[in-house]
C-alpha cells in the first residue's frame, strides 16, 4: 500500500508539534509526512501543494491572536479543501475556548457545573448579587488552572467583574508554579536545557499579553476533593484522580490511581459517542447526588506519568469488548498519547481508503 501522507500543523510555539513527529517516526513504514508552519504566510499554498490524506494538529491555548488565526486556517483547510483533520474539527473548536464549550455542553444536555458568559457590566453584577458562593471565575483560554479565580465573597465577585469591564481585565496567573509537584526537580530540568527554559519564558510573554476585557465567565463551585479525568483515543479509555491541592485539581499534578468506576466510563464514552469525538480527555466532578458533570474537554492534554491509569497497580486501558469493559495491561501512553493517536490515524484512513476503493 503506498504511505499515508500527512501535514503536522506547527502552532505560533515552536516544539508543539514535535510528539506528532516522534510518533510518526515509529510508523515510518506507513507513513511519511511534512510539518507546515501555518502562522507563516505561505500556508494555503503549502497545504494545496502537499496532496496530504490528512492533517495532525495541536490546537494552541496561549493568546487569543493566535488562537483565532489557528481557527480560521483550520476552518478553510477543511470545510473548504475537504482535508481531514485530528483531532476532529469539532473538538478542537471546543479546546480552551471556555466560553464556546459551556455553550456546547448545554446546548447537547451534558450535566455540567451552571456557567454563565455574560457580556454586560450590568448583568453581570445582578448575576453575582443573587448567586449562591463561591463563583468561579475563568477566562476562555488559559490551561492547567491558570485562568481559574475562586471568588469567596460578594465584594471579590463585584470586583472581578468590575475589573474586567473597567478596561483593566482580567489576567492569567502566570510564572512558575511553585506549589506544583516536583518544583525543584523542574527549575534545574529547564535551566540544565537552554532551549526548554527559553521556550517557557516565550510562553509567558504570550500569556502576559492575554488579557480578557468585555466579558465574564461565571461558573458555580462544585465542592470537591478530586476531579475525574477520563481520556478516550479511538476506542481506548483511561481514567485518573486529579487531586485537589488549595482549592484547584487542575494544574496540581497529584494523581489519585484509583479503579475507575465502569459508570465512568460509560457516562463518557455515550458524550464522546454523541459527537463522534477521536481524541478527547474529559474532566469531571462527581456532583450531589454521584452525578458526574463535565468541567472541562480537552484534545490534547499533559501527561506528567507515563500511563494515564493504573488496574490493580498496573498500567493499561479499558476497552469495550462484548458489550463489558475489558482491561489490557499494558503501555499505551507512549510519547504522551500521541503514538496511540497515530495509530489511530492509520486505522481510520486505512479504513477509509478500504471503503473507496471497494
């Protein structure tokens, strides 16, 4: 069979791209592939000429500029050329764009904590004189907690929004996460590799500029001690705790390696099933009651271990076999999912090039 052709999409960050490519060059003998800058200018004409079968992306989520861009090339490549895309369109509209995807939770009636996105001073500051607290307040883009503010009181809530519509905004938590796990261990990684410690500083200087004016997101505080993270690629499943570290799961990197529940799994596979989502990580809280909401989705997503679940202490994934949840030992969680992404790929267009040529 002649190889599979494929773009990797390279984002404004310069190595974002590079788990795509060590994860192509273990199936060298099926694929061959082309990164394409698309923030340069001579992107459509890149991607016209390349006869690609598909393109592999890393949707960015550190400034909105950049983030819009990346929207509407990807836009035009496929709705417009037609080419295929991984992870789906649809999930990538839905990563770290927090406003978008309280939208998209409601509008498909999937259980999540109430979230509002409100647009007007006026209506903002009613919605937080009659709501229950705390609040959470998020900005739309913004990952691993650092758009995240707890409002605890009436006046922190007043505020927060009058800051945001005053014209000073509202920032992202940005710098060295000192109380995350593995602090040291991770200053000395960066200054021992110049080029890793040189992007971080780049990545701050993005998010230093992101400054979310003219709208407020709103959520309710669910109380918890965990969030549930759930990843589905293909018909893999793995599920995790994030462990609560002062009042936030997200971005403090203690894990919880638990026997996920199969109501879990369940619960997420019919919302991904929904959409036909291919490469998704699902946080969750277990709400009054045990049930699940969804707090965040995520298309590509961290990995600080090297297996994303643990079965009676052993790596592996669930799989739907039979109609039962069947659990393989093993590592599936190479080079941060993204192998089993690439094979992923591979199955979905060998399948495809099988259907046409039937």
């Amino acid at each position: 069979m002649q190889k599979l052709r494929l773009a990797i999409l390279q984002n404004e960050v310069p190595d974002d791209h590079l788990l795509w490519e060590h994860a192509c060059a273990e199936r060298a003998d099926l694929l061959e592939w082309e990164v394409v800058d698309i923030t340069r200018a001579d992107w459509l004409q890149r991607m016209r000429a390349g006869n690609f079968d598909a393109m592999l992306a890393t949707p960015p989520g550190w400034s909105t500029p950049f983030r819009i861009q990346f929207d509407e090339r990807i836009t035009t490549l496929h709705t417009v050329l037609g080419i295929p895309i991984y992870p789906s369109f649809e999930e990538i509209q839905v990563y770290e764009n927090k406003k978008y995807l309280a939208y998209w939770l409601e509008a498909n009636s999937i259980p999540h904590p109430k979230t509002e996105t409100l647009y007007y001073a006026d209506e903002a500051l009613a919605f937080v004189e009659k709501s229950p607290l705390p609040l959470v307040g998020k900005t739309s883009i913004g990952g691993g907690g650092s758009g995240v503010t707890i409002l605890k009181t009436r006046e922190a809530a007043v505020e927060y929004v009058k800051n945001t519509f005053s014209g000073k905004g509202t920032s992202l938590d940005v710098g060295p996460k000192w109380r995350k796990k593995g602090f040291i261990k991770r200053v000395f990684q960066k200054l021992l590799h110049p080029a890793e410690f040189r992007l971080k500083l780049q990545q701050y200087k993005f998010q230093r500029s992101e400054v979310q004016k003219d709208y407020v997101i709103l959520q309710e505080f669910i109380p918890h001690d965990f969030e549930w993270r759930v990843v589905r690629i293909g018909e893999s499943f793995f599920a995790h705790k994030k462990l609560v570290k002062g009042d936030k799961a997200s971005g403090s990197l203690l894990k919880g390696y638990e026997n996920p529940p199969f109501e879990l799994l369940d619960f997420v596979e019919e919302i991904t099933d929904r959409r036909g989502f291919l490469s998704q990580a699902v946080d969750l809280f277990e709400g009054p009651g045990g049930q699940y909401l969804v707090n965040e989705m995520q298309c590509i997503f961290g990995q600080s271990d090297p297996y994303q679940m643990l079965v009676d202490g052993r790596p592996g994934r669930y799989r739907r076999i039979g109609g039962a949840w069947v659990f393989e030992a093993g590592d599936f969680n190479r080079i941060e999912c993204f192998a089993l992404r690439v094979e992923h790929v591979i199955e979905i267009l060998t399948e495809k090039h099988a259907e046409m040529h039937a």
